[in-house]
C-alpha cells in the first residue's frame, strides 16, 4: 500500500513540492482525512467491476482510494496547475484517467463510451466544488448517463435541501428535481477541519441512487419541472397564486388553474412545500392541456 495522499502532513509536502496556492475562484478544498475518504468510497460500494467518475480530483485524495477499489476511475480537472501533481501523486495507479476539462462543458456521455466501454456498473464519487454543485449534480441527472447513482460532497445545507421531504423548509424545486432521478439520502456529516483550506461551513456526503422509474409517471417531463418550479416561485404565496404569476398567461386562465387543482384533488390555498413529489405529478398532467393547447 502506498502512503495516502490526504493526510496533512503529505498534503503540505506536495502543496510545497509545487508551489500551489488554493484559487477561491475554483471552490478548492482539499481532503485530508483518510478514514472520510474510505467511508465515502464505502458507501458507493464499488468492486473491480465499477468505474468511478470523479470531478475535481484536487490533487489526488479521493482519486487513489477509488483507483484502489475501481476497476477504472475517470476524473475531470479544470485546474491546469494540479495536472503535474496528479501524474505524480497517483504514478502508483494505471487505471486513473485524468481529462484536463470543466466537466460543465465535457461531453461525458462520449467519455463514458470512450474511457468507460464495457463497465456495466459506473458510480460518480466526488468532492464537488461548492460554487457548482447543483449545475454538475442537474447535468449529470439530466443527461440520461448510464450511472448506477452518485456519492457526493457538498455544502451540507445544499445536501438538505436535495434530501427533503415535503413540508419541511428545504423541501423545494431542487429537491423534486433530484428525487425524480435518484432516491436521494445523507450519508454522513463532514467537519470544516478535515479540508485545507477549512471552507466557512459543514460538508455532507450525499448518496443519490437511480431508481428503476421515476415515482411518478407523467405526460411531460418538462413541463411537470416548469410547474414545480413555478410552485416554489415564491414560498410564501399559495399554490394558485404562483401558477397565475409564474405560468404563460396565468392570470387570464384562473379558472381554469382553479379547475385543474380540483381534477387533481389539491386545495389552491396549499403552499408547494406541501406537496409530495406525486402530486405534483398529477397536477402538471392536469394543467397540461391548459398550457400546450
């Protein structure tokens, strides 16, 4: 076995050996704790028949324990500067693939059936930069990637609201934008101290697994996401009012709103917080023909 990467002390050592300095601008908090990182990849529970897709692999600390439980990981950095660093921390393993792009703009499908051709089983296992979360989370979702699921960290509030259930205050648009793909759980809390630089607040590791179907079946996806959207427009207002001002014309077509929410058995005066994930299914099938008549 070779010295882990993330303890602090070799941390230090390879931070000096290049000269890095962390750029805020990138979300940059590195990992340095080795039992953390052996529960996150425990919790994906990958064998030799798993690949791993990483992003922002730093300089290696969460890379080289998947590459130790991994029959192939993939890992996307944007940061020009770590790519010496990572061919010589991870030097040790040959079957960590590090691709030099801001995964916001990869085609990840393509590097999956390039690098990743014959995995059945692809889990994403990351320490996601925290200014990105949710636009990495939503295109790694809506791509349609053959992934078996997620185990991710990010900014422990952002995990909350993505795990809630409805009626609690984090409950909202993200949440029931994620939990239609994923069946969507925390895993475990993560201290400030175990990154340097120590970010401002709690992390939490996320685990996200795919489901067979979605919950709920609905007539258009697109527009069932427009109407939870508009739901949480503004959380304080009833479910009527945000569909009036939120959706195309919505004023002029109360009555119609109003009969839609009848048909769906839901009370206009609710909030969407308090609506379940079903639900919501069956109003936007309801107010569908309204909308794309």
């Amino acid at each position: 076995m070779h010295k882990d990467i993330a303890t602090p002390v070799r941390t230090q050592e390879i931070l000096k050996k290049y000269g890095f300095s962390f750029k805020k601008s990138l979300g940059q908090n590195f990992l340095i704790d080795p039992n953390i990182l052996r529960n996150i990849v425990g919790h994906a529970d990958l064998t030799k028949d798993s690949a791993a897709i990483e992003v922002g692999p730093g300089i290696g600390a969460l890379t080289e324990h998947l590459a130790r439980q991994a029959g192939k990981v993939v890992s996307f950095e944007i940061d020009q500067r770590l790519l010496p660093v990572l061919e010589d921390t991870l030097s040790p393993y040959d079957n960590v693939e590090i691709i030099h792009s801001d995964v916001l703009k990869a085609n990840v499908k393509e590097v999956i059936d390039t690098q990743l051709a014959g995995y059945e089983d692809i889990m994403v296992v990351a320490n996601l930069p925290y200014y990105v979360t949710t636009p990495i989370l939503m295109k790694l979702l809506l791509e349609g990637l053959p992934l078996r699921g997620m185990v991710v960290m990010m900014q422990k509030e952002v995990a909350d609201r993505i795990s809630a259930k409805p009626g609690t205050k984090a409950y909202g648009s993200l949440s029931i934008a994620v939990q239609y793909y994923m069946q969507a759980e925390i895993a475990m809390i993560v201290p400030k101290t175990v990154f340097m630089p120590q970010p401002n607040v709690d992390s939490a590791v996320l685990r996200l697994i795919r489901h067979d179907t979605p919950p709920v079946q609905v007539k258009d996806e697109d527009f069932f996401f427009t109407v939870t959207k508009a739901a949480f427009a503004q959380r304080r207002k009833t479910l009527l009012n945000n569909l009036q001002s939120q959706l195309p014309n919505g004023k002029a077509r109360k009555e119609e709103i109003l009969v839609a929410l009848e048909e769906a058995g839901i009370e206009p005066t609710r909030r969407g917080e308090t609506l379940s994930i079903e639900e919501f299914g069956k109003l936007s099938d309801h107010l569908l023909p309204i909308f794309h008549s």
